[in-house]
C-alpha cells in the first residue's frame, strides 16, 4: 500500500517539475491518515497547498458522486491558483472554483455536475450552501486555508454556515502562517494536533533596514530607492489602493516598468499584472496587503514597506515574501519626519541613506505577449512554445513562463526580440486558428 502512496506521490512530483518533498510536506503527508483534525503552521511561499491537495486526493473515489472535498480560501487569486496547481497534478477528478466576481451562473452550471472538489472564498461558497447549489453531505475532507487570514477578513458567518451545513464527520486541515492563540467556537471540533514549522525571528534571514525621508519627497525617495536595486525583484507595500495608484503615476511617468495590485482592480488586471511579474516582464510589483498572503509569486530579494501596516502580524507576513526557505532578504521601511515607528518595532536597525540622483534601471529581461486563445480552445503551453520555436526562431532560453487561462494566453519572451518575433508570426495560426498575438497591455 505504501509502495503505491509512494509511487502516486512521485507522479504528482515529476508533474509538477518538483524534485522532492520538503520537511514540512512530508510531515504533513505522514500525519495527515491518522489524524482527523489537523493544523499545519508553516510560513508563506513554504508549499502547504501540495500536502493538503494530496491529502484530499487520498480521500476521494472516482465512484462517488457529489462534492467529496471543499477548500476554503481567502482571496481569489488564492483559489484560482490551487486549482492550478490541482489541475498541474493531472488526476482524473474533476474541480470547480467559486469566487466572487465570477459569473454565478457558470459556477451553479459547473456545480450542478458536481466536481470532486470544490474550491472557494467563503462569501461564495455561503451563498452556493444557502442557494443549495450543491449537496454538501457528501463531503469527506474540508481544507481551511490561510485560516487566519479569513477570519481577520471577517468571514467568521460564512465558514460558520459551512460547518452548520456539513455533517462534522469530515477530516479537517487549517492551515496558517502564524499561530492562531485560539480556535473559533464555529468549528466543529475542540482538540487538533499542530505541525509547527514557524521560524523563530532570531531564526529569520531578513535584514531591515530604515529610510528617512521628507513627507513631500516620499514618493520620489521609494522610486530611487526601488530604481537601486537595478530589477532585482522587488515588492512594494502600502496600506491603501490610492497610495498603489499614487506610486504608479509616477512610476509610469518616468516610463519605470512595474506592476500593481489591489482588490478594487478587475479580476482580469489583476491576473495579469501577477503573469507578468511571475514572468520577469516586471520585477516591481505594487501592492496592497492582497500581495501579502498566500500567491505564488517568485521569491522575492527586497521587500519595501512604503506604509507600515498597524499590526506586527501583518508586518511579518509582509516580510514572509522574502528571506523564505533558507534564502536572505532585506526589507525597508520608508518613515518620513511626521511618521513614527510601531511598537511592535525595535527602535534600533540600521539607517540607509539614499542618493537624490534617479538612475532608472534598464528595462527587464522579459516582456509579455498576449495570445487571444487558451485551454477552452484546447492551446497548449507545448503549441504554444512550438509556434514561437518553429516560426519565429527563438531558442528554449527565449521563451520564459508560460501561462494559458480559458480564452487567453500569455507568454514572456526575451524583450529584445519582440518585434522580431511579432513580424515572424504575424499571419501564422495556431492549431489552423487565427489568433491575435501582442505586447500584453
């Protein structure tokens, strides 16, 4: 039987170009047949989804009908990603995601032929459990993750209904960056054994580093600040979405590539803006505490704190962009002369002084093309990488990630070779379709 496990579990490795197993992931795949409730704490970025997706799989059969398993999730990029990752895995079990600003119908229509695994934010999933969207009796394994997250955002009556609706013989996994002091009384269980992987911060590799500046200079103070680093991979943080746009308007008028991220943007901006910092067609990404929690997005070299959160907690998961798994890091907190530090932070770090010369730095290695078709219209990542090596010439270390959506694709590409690769594919087809093909904008 063992042998098996193990056979299925290399499968789902060499499918996801993943070597190994880390420590945490295989303490969590020894535990997770014995024990019914279980918490795993583990910084961002450390690969709980794997565990717990594995874990779900183990629990389902392809002869049951109804929705064996339910993930909960607090953000949807959160949810879109697992379902990649789910779907990466290549099992024959079939999943749905439901998140809000996505079309409720095409959710009920997806439902109404019950996916194996159903993975979502907790308002939607409320509102499929109250509209009787699917039949929740039949759920095995119910996953809450980045727990904690969901229940600062709020969502404690929508995960309560869920429990309310479930049959509470169901095995649970939470998962968590940090260490919840208690559970809420919702859930339907008392006693839970912990997986601890939490570093301690005299363990951390980040160094923190101070900026003074002027209040009327702030802006400009991050922008030669962020322009030192020379596209080394960068994540900006502010409290506000109007600080995000502030930030970007001058960012854009100095022609400075960089991406942004907050939840009043359409899902679709949003998507694409995380493609192409992924990707390396931006290495300066923008953002509010959207960015903090639970995406996949590269490791990340300077993390730069333009607002200091109000929370402790919120500051190191901030910083649990970098120093992640053994790497280094540095973060920075720019403080202008009316701004004080937190409590929650040591007086003492170092101070960086910052040259008032703006030297922009080239442009990223990558750029961005946009592809009008994807899976629905059955394109592939290999028909794509075939296109641009047969047609327009390029060598396998021209074509950077690639990543295909329903009805859209987009794929990075050595920047220099742009216009090159636009006039050599301009009437070509793909799959004996006409697509259009362009910088992504």
């Amino acid at each position: 039987m063992q042998n098996e496990l193990n056979a299925r579990y290399a499968e789902y490795l060499k499918n996801l170009s993943i070597a190994e197993f880390n420590p945490m992931q295989e303490a969590v795949l020894e535990r997770m047949s014995s024990v019914n409730n279980l918490m795993v704490l583990s910084p961002t970025g450390s690969g709980k989804t794997l565990p717990f997706l594995i874990a779900i799989l183990t629990k389902l059969n392809a002869k049951d009908k109804g929705v064996q398993a339910i993930v909960v999730v607090p953000s949807r990029e959160l949810a879109l990603q697992i379902e990649n990752v789910f779907k990466a895995m290549k099992t024959s079990f079939k999943v749905s995601c439901c998140y809000g600003g996505h079309s409720f119908k095409t959710e009920q229509d997806s439902l109404s032929e019950a996916p194996a695994l159903l993975i979502a934010t907790p308002g939607r999933l409320a509102d499929h459990i109250s509209r009787h969207s699917f039949d929740p009796s039949t759920v095995k394994i119910v996953v809450l993750d980045e727990f904690d997250k969901s229940l600062q955002m709020g969502f404690h009556d929508q995960i309560k209904m869920l429990f309310k609706a479930l049959s509470g013989k169901q095995q649970h996994i939470l998962t968590s960056a940090t260490n919840l002091p208690a559970l809420p009384d919702f859930l339907p269980f008392r006693k839970v054994e912990t997986i601890n992987y939490l570093k301690g911060e005299s363990d951390s590799n980040l160094q923190l580093k101070l900026v003074h500046t002027a209040s009327a200079e702030k802006v400009e103070t991050l922008m030669r600040l962020v322009a030192g680093f020379n596209q080394e991979v960068c994540l900006v943080f502010c409290n506000h979405r109007e600080a995000v746009e502030r930030i970007s308007a001058l960012f854009k008028s100095h022609k400075f590539e960089h991406g942004i991220l907050h939840g009043a943007m359409e899902q679709i901006d949003r998507e694409k803006n995380l493609i192409k910092f992924r990707g390396g067609a931006h290495n300066v990404l923008i953002a509010t505490d959207l960015a903090a929690r639970g995406l996949d997005i590269p490791e990340i070299k300077h993390v730069v704190h333009y607002q200091l959160p109000l929370t402790e907690e919120a500051f190191v998961h901030r910083n649990g962009r970098t120093a992640r798994m053994h790497a280094t890091g540095e973060a920075y907190l720019i403080l202008a002369e009316d701004e004080s530090l937190p409590g929650y932070l040591d007086k003492q770090m170092e101070e960086l002084p910052i040259s008032n010369t703006l030297k922009l730095p080239p442009p990223p290695s990558y750029a961005c093309l946009y592809i009008s078709a994807g899976k629905k219209d059955k394109i592939s990542k290999g028909d794509i990488a075939g296109l641009l090596m047969k047609k327009a010439g390029l060598k396998t270390e021209d074509v950077g990630l690639i990543t295909t959506l329903d009805h859209a694709s987009y794929v990075s590409v050595k920047r220099p070779l742009v216009k090159q690769i636009l006039t050599s594919i301009k009437d070509e087809r793909l799959k004996k379709v006409k697509v259009k093909i362009e910088v992504a904008s």
